[in-house]
C-alpha cells in the first residue's frame, strides 16, 4: 500500500510538470523529398466551385464568439463565421456588413448604415437590433466581454442606439478617432439566439455557433477538427469552397508532416521549415506582415536602477546590432524588417525615419563611462524552450559583455515568465523579449507609453509623450493628429525604452491546389481576411 | 470478504481528499496566474480585476480551495477557466479516445511482454536474452516523440500506408477509420509500455524457473516448452496482474506526449493544455479521475489475486 502512494503523488507532480517539457520540439526529421501532391492541374484562371479546404491549427478554439474570442485560433474560425462590419486594409476600408459609417460634424456621433436583406446563417434577419444588442453585452459588466475596454473612452462607455432596421447611431463621449478601430474588431453576435441568456460566456449556445459570415457551422470534434460549410446567403456571394476545416494538431512536427503529405492545406511555417517546404514546389510559401513589432524591453523599475537612466539604455541599444539580431532570430531579413519606431509598418502615421541606436560599441562605452556606471549586472527573463528566445539572449549577453556588463539569464517556464513580465510592479529583470500586435491606430499604444499606461511594462514616463497621446486621442483632424503621432515616435526612439528589433512577418504555406489568394487577402492572425474568395483549382 | 472490500472503499475517500489538497495548492504555489492566459494587453487593470472577481480567483486559495470541494461534493466539477464549458462534461467527452487507445496499448504490450519475458527469462544470458534485452534498452532510451515522429515519417509520409494524425478522416464516422489511425499511435505507446513489462516478466521467470515445482516436472520428463509455457507462465501472470491494477490509472490519464504528437483527442492533450493555462478546476478534474481509476484498479488487482492464488489471503 504505502509504495503505491509514491504513484499518487507521481500522478500529481506529472501534472505539474509537464508544462516545463512543453516546447520540447526538437528532432525534425531530414525530410528529403517528400511525395509529390497527386493533383496538379492547369490553371485556367477561372475560379471553380467545390472542395474543401483544411487549415492547420495549433490548439482547440477556446471560444466561438466574437465577444469573447482572444486567442489565435478562435480569432481565426470566428473570421470564417462572423462577418465583420468591416475591415481596414493600409488605410482603406473594405465594407463587410456594413455599408458606411459616417461621423457627424462634431465628431461625436457615427451612422452606421447596415447593408439590407442581411441574414444569420439560421435565416433570421440581421438588423440593427443585433449590432446595439452586440455593443450592450460587451459593455455589460456581467458578461465579462474581454473587449469592453475598448467600448469606454475617458471612464464613460460608448452608446449605440438603433435609428431604424437597418441605421445605428454610435454616441462618443468625446472625440475619439480611434473609434473606428474599436469598431473593426466588433462582429455582430445575433441577438434572437443570446438574447435571454443570463451568462453568454458559459452558454452552451456557444457550441452551435450562428453567425453572418462566408461559412456556417458543420460539426466540430473536440481535439479533431471543427468542419464549416458554405452559407449560400453570404451577402458577398456564395463562397467558391463547399467546407473549411480547421484540424487541431498541437505538435508542430507532426503538423509538418501532415502538411506535406496533404492532409492539411494551409499552415503558419517557422522561417527554419522554409527550404524544406519549398523544396517540393507544391507550396505557396507567403510571408506577409503582422503589424508586429519584436522588442527588447528596458525595465526602468527595476531594483538594481540602472536602466532608469537614458543613457545607459541608450548605450545598451548602441552595444547591440539589428541585423545581426534578426539573422539570429529569425534566420534571414526576409521574414523580419529592421524596426526603429514603436509604431509598426500597417499603422497609421508610422515613420521609421526616427532616431536610432544602433551598431556602436565605442559610443556605448563612452556613454557608460559619463553616465559614471560600471560593474553593471542585468538579469534577462527568458521563456524556456523559446528558441528564439534562447539565441537572441545569448546573442545580448555577448554582445554587452563586449561593453563591460554582464547579463545573467534566467530561464523560466512561459506561464511564470508572462505574470512577471506583466506584473508592473515587477523589480527582479532588467531585460527580456517580447512582441505586440496593436492594430492600425496609434492611440492604442498609448497604454504601452504613457506613464500611466496599463501595459507600460518599461515604466517608461516622460510628461511630453503623455500629453502627446492625450492629445493625439482627442484630435479629429488628420493632419494635425499625423504631426502629433510622428512627434511621438521620434521621442520615444530617442528616449529608447525599448530597442525595437524587427516588424516580424507571418509565413503561410498555402497547397497550390488553391487560388484566390489575393482576393481573400492574407491578414495578421486570422489568415484570410475573407475565405469565401478561395477556390480548389 | 466483502467487508474488506467495503473498507478499501472507504480509504480512497480520505486518500483522494490528500490527493485534491495536494494537487490544488501545488498549483497555487505555481508561479503563473490564470487570469492572464485570457486577458489583452488593451483590457483596463479594473476590467481585469473584475473577470477575476467575478470567477472568485480573488480570493484566498484555501477559501477557493472550500469553494471547489463544496461544488465538488454536490457532482459539480467546476467550469474550465479558458473556455467556461463544464469540466466533466470536457473528460467524459475525451474519455473514449483515451480509454480506447490506452486499453489496446495496454493490452498489445501485455500479450507481447509475456511471450518475450519468459523467453528471455528461459534463456538467460543467451542471445536471445540479449536480443530482447536490447531492445529493451531501446524502448528505454528513446524518446516516444521522437519515436512517433519517425514512425509517421515512414509509415504515413514515405510508404502511405497510414494516416500521419487525428483519429477520424474528417467527415467519416466509421469503426475502421478510427482504427486506422489508431495503430500508429497504439504501437508507439505500447512499446513504451512493453520493454519495462518484458523486464518484469523476464525476472519474474527467472526466479519461478528456481522452484521446486519447476524441477519436478523435469524429472517427470516435461519438454522445456511445456514447462515454460504451461506452467511457469501460469505464476508469471500474476505479477501481470499488479501491471494491469497499477495501468487503470494511465487508462484514463492518457498519454501526453504521444497524444500530443498524434493529435490524438484525449484527455492527456486536454491535461496539456490545461496546465499551460493553469486551468486548476480541469487539472483538478483528470487527476481526481485517474487517482480514482488507479485505487480502483489496485484494489480489483487485489481482489483478483486472492482468487487467481488462494495462499494470498487479503489482509488490511
């Protein structure tokens, strides 16, 4: 009896530790030449109906609705079954289900026309009643919607009210042009389905998904595949593929190989699995940019005070070298631009024309020596079996002792490494790695930089930016709001309280069998922008 | 008899109570937090603090410990904190997969181990011997993931006999199929399974072949096949009962890796997944299920013995 105890608690230390092997994706297989796929028909150009298509994916969707839907995969599926109201692609709005939006003289109210004979896949309409019904149960406090947030400007919520079936009136309580990309991440969830439940996050409604985009909801395996099928009534015209699947393969190895040998069609590829795929020419191999910028991050509130200082953060930036860092991380400049601005590529008012650290381990000596520091001693946070993460902090750690300062890493498991990474209060690492996707409009960086910021994990505070990004939220006109933006950038960059490595891009394997790439549109985190473009040739 | 039965029942209660406490506050000593595993950089610190609020993750951990045990009590096992479907309703749902996988594994390796055991305990020091002892080592030695890999590297990518993961072609719902995609990942585990029970058997031969009984049929002028396969195997089955009584646990915990790698939908890339969220009511759910499921099957192991051998009576 006493021996078989050991095995309980076996079971118990099992659990718990198996997230410290997670990752753990070594070993690929040399895969030399891999079968060729068994169809590869002309190209005529003109899009067939039928087929199916399979996508990849790495995990479980956790939650089918719009409202709640934070992690990649969920994103993803929503986007196939929830139409958005509409979509902004480099500055330019494609209309989804809406048919304009149109702000008011003073700016405080925007008119949102919908697109008539809209339905829900269950052939209900879709009116007005849905978007205000959409908008209350975000800014519900019960509902725990995770984009509530977005909906309250200056600590007063947003309201939406209906003008008639087709006419909703959105009322700012001040002006706000990052307004519209709020309403960019909203899809209308349908109010004849939700509207009596007293918590939609728990409802089991939630397994049955009704939504209003290219394709409906099928069947979904838990662990398997979740399959949909084309909604005929999609207001942008019947979808060219008959179902998508997504299939659930957590091992990225295993993913690979299903990938070339048909049994997935699309799949995110890490820039070292490139040649491999490449090699058997039966892939659309597409890197495209996530509006992602990859950084080192300053911890200014650290317990050793170093990094407080400007200087020494820009002599440590000086020690280390861009491309160097990208060719470490990321294999090759193809898939990572240079970054200098805390603004990525896609976003408005982005310049990389900024002030820059960069490549001078002589300055960065000399920067040290005036601002009276030696003997410095950084600890750089790590995710354990990151292996970008892992090079790049080695890369760092060389490169600063080059300049006098030693980098103590410490590598953590990722659930330990993101609560000190987001923990503002957090004083034990200097250094470590990170990433954000903030979406086209600049005021969302502002709680990143504004020294009240919930997300200003540098601890960055300079009086000017705040007031900068306060006045950039408010500003209607354009131009002025543009100056303001760019002002931001440059002083931010010169006040380095991060040193930007790389706008990072996404590479896509598409199967050639497929077309209608272009139409679709591929877009960060989600793929396609709208699936109901794609055909099997 | 049947009080003794009664009376192991009733200690798995206090043991699992020890194992819930064990297992929820080793969680909360984890560095990590669930909230985070949802939350956007974009959402307000008092939005954040609300969500926790509102799934009492504010509270203290011995209270929220109370809180769990009192559902618990009542057949309620909580709702995961990623996904908020309810935690039972996600094991019961993953429960085939696993147990069907794991039961064929288990059962491949068993029938595999006992032919190769006593072999190798016949023969010992000889090549044969030395055949299955490397092997053995093999099995020991290599990873099963990378194992996996290989296999799907073979079998699915070069020769396609297989299919590479998942446990349906998407759409068919077919006994056949569903076998069809098993036999890859079944193989693998039960080789893992196999070479600690072939070294089991092995020296469990070796010491029954040292019996009196052993020598007494040779005197009778038994042939070694006979006596290996008649009798001897007869008393090496019983430790394979212990084997099948310590399994009952892996049955429902399933396999983490393996299933990982195959994309296999059971409970251990459930488990997975829920301990990289630190999703405690659904860690909290699989471990009470397979303790449960290993003091069951010890106890049906026990209680088989004194069947299987009247000289062990059950004693507490």
């Amino acid at each position: 009896m006493r021996k078989r105890l050991t095995g309980f608690i076996g079971v118990i230390l099992l659990t718990l530790l198996v997230s410290a092997c997670s990752g753990g994706n070594n070993a690929a297989p040399a895969a030399s030449n891999a079968p060729a796929e068994s169809q590869q028909p002309a190209d005529n150009g003109a899009p067939k109906d039928g087929g199916n298509l399979i996508i990849g994916v790495a995990a479980d969707p956790v939650i089918l609705n719009p409202n709640y839907a934070g992690d990649r995969v969920s994103l993803t599926i929503d986007q196939a079954l929830y139409a958005p109201l509409f979509q902004v692609n480099n500055g330019k709005k494609t209309f989804y289900l809406a048919d304009s939006l149109t702000p008011s003289a003073d700016n405080l109210t925007y008119t949102l026309k919908l697109k008539s004979g809209l339905t829900w896949h269950d052939g209900e309409k879709l009116t007005a009643d849905d978007v205000v019904f959409t908008i209350n149960s975000i800014l519900d406090e019960k509902q725990n919607s995770l984009l509530r947030s977005n909906l309250i400007i200056g600590d007063k919520p947003i309201q939406a009210v209906k003008v008639d079936d087709l006419t909703v009136e959105f009322k700012l309580p001040q002006v706000a042009p990052a307004f519209e990309a709020t309403l960019v991440q909203i899809s209308p969830i349908p109010k004849h389905i939700f509207e009596n439940e007293a918590d939609i996050e728990k409802s089991p409604k939630n397994n049955t998904p009704v939504g209003s985009g290219p394709f409906k909801f099928k069947e979904y395996k838990t662990g398997e595949y979740l399959t949909l099928e084309r909604f005929d009534n999609y207001f942008g015209g019947k979808p060219h593929l008959d179902s998508v699947t997504y299939r659930i393969a957590k091992d990225t190895n295993s993913a690979n190989l299903a990938l070339q040998n048909g049994e997935i069609n699309v799949k995110y590829l890490d820039p070292q699995d490139v040649a491999t795929f490449q090699a058997t020419n039966n892939f659309e191999i597409l890197p495209y940019s996530e509006g992602r910028l990859a950084y080192l991050l300053f911890n200014a509130n650290s317990d050793r005070g170093a990094l407080a200082k400007k200087e020494v953060r820009e002599a440590l930036s000086l020690a280390l070298s861009r491309d160097e860092l990208i060719q470490t991380a990321y294999t090759s400049g193809d898939y990572a631009e240079p970054a200098k601005s805390f603004v990525t590529p896609d976003g408005l008012f982005f310049t990389n024309d900024v002030t820059s650290y960069d490549n001078d381990a002589a300055k960065a000596k000399e920067l040290l020596d005036k601002a009276g520091v030696s003997n410095l001693k950084l600890r750089f946070i790590t995710t354990s079996g990151n292996k970008v993460q892992e090079a790049v902090s080695l890369y760092v750690q060389q490169k600063l002792k080059a300049i006098g300062v030693d980098v103590e890493l410490q590598s953590v498991d990722a659930s330990a490494y993101s609560k000190r990474f987001t923990d503002k209060d957090a004083k034990d690492f200097e250094l470590a790695l990170a990433g954000y996707i903030m979406g086209y409009d600049p005021d969302a960086y502002r709680i990143l930089y504004s020294s009240t910021g919930n997300s200003n994990y540098s601890h960055y505070n300079n009086p000017e930016v705040d007031k900068l990004f306060e006045a950039g939220a408010g500003e209607a006109d354009t131009a002025k709001r543009g100056e303001i933006y760019k002002k931001a950038q440059e002083i931010v960059a010169e006040d380095a309280p991060i040193y930007p490595i790389a706008y990072t891009k996404t590479i896509v394997a598409v199967s050639k069998q497929y077309g209608g790439i272009e139409e679709a549109v591929l877009k960060p985190v989600v793929i396609f922008e709208d699936l109901s473009k794609i055909y099997l040739k | 008899m049947r009080q003794l039965i009664v009376r192991r029942l009733l200690q798995t209660v206090p043991l699992l109570f020890f194992v819930s406490v064990v297992c929820f506050f080793m969680i909360k000593l984890a560095p990590g937090d669930p909230v985070l595993s949802f939350v956007t950089p974009n959402m307000h610190a008092e939005d954040i603090e609300r969500v926790r609020h509102n799934l009492g993750l504010d509270k203290p951990a011995y209270i929220q410990y109370f809180i769990w045990l009192k559902e618990l009590l009542q057949g309620n096992f909580g709702y995961s904190l990623t996904n908020h479907q309810p935690v039972l309703d996600q094991i019961l749902e993953r429960l085939p997969a696993t147990a069907g996988l794991m039961g064929s594994a288990i059962a491949l390796a068993v029938l595999l181990a006992i032919p190769l055991g006593l072999l190798a305990g016949a023969n010992r020091n000889r090549w044969v011997d030395k055949l299955i002892n490397f092997i053995s080592y093999i099995g020991i030695s290599v990873p099963l993931f990378w194992l996996a890999i290989l296999m799907i590297y073979l079998f699915a990518i070069k020769l396609h006999w297989l299919p590479s993961m998942g446990m349906r072609t998407i759409g068919v719902e077919s006994t056949a199929d569903v076998i069809k995609h098993g036999v890859l990942p079944c193989t693998v585990l039960a080789f893992g399974f196999l070479t600690s029970y072939v070294r089991y058997i092995r020296s469990s031969t070796i010491g029954q072949l040292k019996e009196e009984y052993v020598q007494i049929q040779y005197a009778f002028g038994a042939s070694k096949t006979t006596v290996l396969f008649r009798h001897v195997m007869k008393h090496v089955l019983l430790p394979v009962i212990t084997l099948l009584g310590m399994s009952m646990g892996d049955l429902v915990a399933g396999a983490i890796v393996t299933e990982t790698v195959f994309s296999w939908p059971g409970i251990g890339s459930l488990g997975m997944t829920a301990v990289r969220g630190m999703d405690y009511p659904v860690i909290m759910g699989i471990t009470l299920f397979s303790s449960l499921m290993l003091i069951i099957g010890n106890l049906a192991a026990d209680i088989l013995y004194s069947f299987v051998d009247p000289r062990i009576k059950l004693t507490r």
